[in-house]
C-alpha cells in the first residue's frame, strides 16, 4: 500500500468536501426550486393602463359593502302639463333641440381609493401604511342608508389622468394593497 503523506491528504479532503458542497448546494437548489411557493398568486396586479368600461364608468369599489341595496327604476319625465293638449303629430313635427355633446373633463376628479371601513381606527392604519410608503391618503366619512350605516373611506388624490394612476397602483400593488379608481364629483 501506499502510504499518503501529509499535503497529499490535504489535496483530497479538499477534493472530497468540494465534491460534497457542490452536491448538497445541487440538492438544496433543486428542492427549493421545485417546491410551491406560498403568497404567489395572492395579489393581482394591476394592468398597465386603467381603461373605464363601457360608457365611460368605472365600477364601484364599494359594491360588495352594500349588496343588499335594491336599484329602483327611474320614473319617466314627467310632461308639462299644456303638452298633453297637443296632438301627437304636432309634438312630432316640432323636435326638441339637440344639445352637442361636452367634453368629459376629469381634471381633477379621478382618485385611488384604497379602502373603506367600518371602523375609524382601521382607516387610520390604512392611512399610516400609505404615509409609510410616501403617500398622501385622506379618509372621508360617508353616511349611508339614511344614517344607519357609516364608512370610513380612504383615498388617495385628485388626478388628472390615468396614465398618472398607473405608477402609484403598481407601487400599492408590490406592497399588497389593492386600489380602485373612483370618480368624484
């Protein structure tokens, strides 16, 4: 047998714990790569341009606060009462003018809410998370179904635009927030 001498033992317990490092670093990487990842699809993230659905009108972020709110008709116009003493052919004949139509002007109107609350206190956290992340929200109280329901909504705006919206919802986005475009009067 040959005997090893003292650098040659060195050389291949080097060897052996690189040849050993290299396998478990290899096993590691494996399982953590391969393995679910929790907290993934969690979030939505928000598209890249906010788009108003049809007829211009951005859904309402407090819809789920108030599902049980029945919608009433709207009752038709009610008419002068001389216009009923005139023949239908001449209220036919004689058409009403056609106002052109105004441009929309949101300048302004267009805000982030990022919430709305039952409480006081849980507006107020959600405002000191947003001032953490350099924000500037607002909380507004809202009276509801004649005063027997009040919410704490928190706000963050006016805007201008929407392409100016698009930034800040990423930035709530990567933090786990989630905001509503909402139009105010």
């Amino acid at each position: 047998m040959l005997a090893l001498n003292w650098s040659d033992r060195a050389i291949s317990g080097f060897v052996a714990g690189l040849l050993s490092g290299i396998g478990l670093s290899t096993v590691a990487a494996f399982y953590i790569t391969h393995s679910p990842v929790p907290f993934v699809n969690k979030v939505q993230r928000p598209t890249e341009n906010v788009n108003p659905g049809g007829g211009g009108q951005l859904p309402d972020p407090n819809k789920p606060l108030y599902p049980n709110r029945a919608v009433l008709p709207v009752p038709p116009p009610a008419t002068a009462p001389g216009a009923q003493d005139k023949p239908p052919a001449a209220a036919a004949a004689a058409p009403a003018p056609t106002p052109a139509p105004a441009a929309p002007d949101n300048s302004g109107r267009l805000m982030l809410q990022t919430g709305a609350f039952k409480s006081a206190e849980d507006a107020d956290a959600m405002r000191a998370r947003l001032a953490l992340l350099g924000l500037d929200a607002r909380v507004y109280q809202v009276t509801l179904d004649g005063g027997a329901t009040v919410l704490y909504r928190v706000r963050i705006g006016p805007y201008r635009e929407l392409d100016d919206l698009s930034g800040i919802r990423r930035t709530l986005s990567e933090n786990g927030i989630e905001a509503q475009v909402v139009h105010t009067p």
